[in-house]
C-alpha cells in the first residue's frame, strides 16, 4: 500500500510571495472558479487496522466516547445517529462534520444509521501540526470505519472529502457519491493542462496563513455558495455556519490541506473504485470547476453515474439540500 505521490505543479514550490496576499476582492475575484476542497476519501473500506490508527474501544468509564485516537495521538470526533444502513459522510476543505447536517436529519428521519467525523486539524479533532495529507486522512476514516464495524457502508464525499475509497479496499463499501469532488487533480500540470494554475493555491494558503478570519468570510459570502451570482439572495446564516467551522479548526491544517487536495492525483485511485458511484456536480461550481473535474472522473470509474446540475455552486448540498438528498435516496435505494 504505498502512498500516494504528490502531482508536481507546473511551479513545483510554493513561492516564498505566497505569505504577500493579494487585495481581498482581488482575490475573491481571482478565486471565483477555484477551490474548496478538501470528499469522497479514497481510502474507505479495509476490514483490517490500517496502518496510523489505534482501534481504541470507543468506551470510558462513564460510557461511549465520540472519539478515536489514532497511533499518532491524534483524536478524530465522529457522530454517529441512528439505526440501519450506515451513510458516511466526509466533508470538505475546511468545514466540518456539522456541514452535513441538513443531510444527516434527513437520512436518519428516513431509517438510516448516519456517521460524520472532522477531519484530524479540522473542528473538534486535534488540531495536530502534521499529518494532512489525502493519505492520512484516508487512513483516520478507515480507522474509524473499522471501530464502528461498518458493513455495507455507502460513503458520501464533499469537495476534499470525495477523495478517499482506494487506499483501503472497498469490502466494508456498498456505493459511493462524489459531490462537488476534487478528483482526478485539480493543479494545472503538464498533462492536466485543464487545471487550475498553481498560483491560485498558493494565494488560498497566503489568505489563510495572513488574515483566515476575514477570507473564511468572503469565501462562503461570494463563491461557494453562488452567492455572488446575479440574482442570488445570500443567506447570512449559512455565510456565519461556513465561518464558524472553518475557524473551530487549524490554521496549520487548512494550509497543508490546500498542498493535499490541490496536488494529489486521484487517477489511478479512481480505476480502481468496482461499487457504483454517483458523480454529482453543479455546473456553476466556481471552486472546483466542472469540466476538469466530474466528467473527468466518472470516465475512469467503473461503475459510475454522472449527475450534472444546472446552475448550481460548489455548495450545493446545502443551497439545495432537497434537490441532493431526493437524490441521494433514490441513488441509495436503487
């Protein structure tokens, strides 16, 4: 099981100007078709321990945990609700378990066992100061997978988190969904020449290292969301929800997490996924741009369904949470 390697850029390093953001709205602007990151982890279903992660009992003396701790000493949070075939949800660059809610109420009123978990350095996991890579945090969830002995699990991945199954095998995984996923690579490279110029990663990691607080705002209020589309009526509360998940976690992670899912190349990950997969995606994805991205990938799936939706953004399982759950049920019950 060797790891994954890094894709090389056509500007390899990050430049030391990375840390000299540009204006705010420039930068809003220039992301405006870029990013996000961080679902559908390839690295889902091993029945056996993977490697880094301790397979901690879950139990203390006042009863069950909601964590896990890796061999690293790295806890993960989890959520766990409900009764029935189980759904795991992985989110995005740099949310949380808690971006899933609107889909966790719905499948668990619906008779399903629901299953989120924050990324290591993302909102109530440790905020460790390595570790984030597309490998470890596939290597955490199948931990995790493993602790709640997960059978017939279907994985569902946003964004960063449509990245994982691979790695691990498939035998505890039924069906898989990419939504607004990262795959097969995102940096633009020799042969990738769609993506998007290395450049715009390294100023998501400028905005982080120098001024998150504000950028984590502009981000959710402008382009991940649509919301800086003619017409758009933004939502405070969903712009304030985005803000706060991002800050609940690590500034170290997010930076490094831009490297893992800006650079990782999913293809050979990808060829190897045999369970049917939903590739679902909006064509109005201003963060991880349609054409280099959905097709691309359900092409090198097996087993794949590609689900193209008309006008809507990178966020969408939130702005059109009924759209994506009615589908999500009748992937899963198909």
């Amino acid at each position: 099981m060797s790891p994954r390697k890094l894709a090389a850029p056509e500007d390899p390093a990050i430049s030391s100007s990375a840390l000299s953001p540009p204006s705010r709205r420039q930068f809003v602007s220039r992301v405006a078709a870029i990013m996000a990151a961080a679902s559908i982890p390839t690295a889902i279903g091993k029945a056996s321990e993977p490697s880094n992660t301790s397979m901690s009992s879950g139990q203390s003396k006042e009863g069950p945990t909601d964590t896990i701790t890796t061999k690293d000493g790295v806890e993960i949070f989890y959520k766990d609700w409900g009764k029935g075939q189980p759904i795991v949800f992985s989110h995005g660059w740099p949310l949380s378990a808690d971006d899933w809610d609107a889909q966790m109420m719905f499948f668990v009123t619906r008779g399903y066992r629901v299953i989120a978990h924050d990324r290591r350095g993302h909102g109530r996991s440790t905020q460790t100061g390595d570790g984030h890579d597309m490998d470890h945090y596939a290597d955490d969830l199948a931990a995790l997978t493993a602790h709640l002995d997960l059978r017939e699990a279907v994985h569902v991945g946003h964004s960063t988190g449509g990245g994982y199954i691979a790695r691990h095998g498939q035998s505890r995984v039924a069906k898989a969904v990419m939504i607004s996923a990262v795959p097969p690579l995102m940096v633009k490279t020799a042969a990738n020449a769609g993506g998007l110029p290395k450049e715009v990663f390294d100023g998501l990691q400028a905005q982080t290292a120098t001024n998150r607080a504000q950028f984590y705002y502009d981000l959710p209020a402008g382009p991940f969301y649509g919301f800086n589309r003619p017409g758009a009526k933004p939502s405070q509360g969903v712009i304030l929800n985005w803000w706060r998940q991002g800050m609940m976690g690590g500034a170290k992670a997010h930076y490094d997490g831009i490297v893992a899912f800006s650079q990782t190349d999913f293809t050979e990950d990808l060829k190897k996924i045999t369970v049917p997969v939903l590739v679902m995606h909006g064509d109005d994805d201003q963060i991880v741009p349609y054409a280099d991205s959905a097709p691309l990938s359900a092409k090198l799936l097996r087993n794949s369904t590609l689900k193209t939706y008309k006008g809507f953004p990178h966020g969408m399982p939130t702005t059109d949470a009924e759209t994506i759950n009615a589908d999500l049920l009748a992937f899963l019950k198909a």
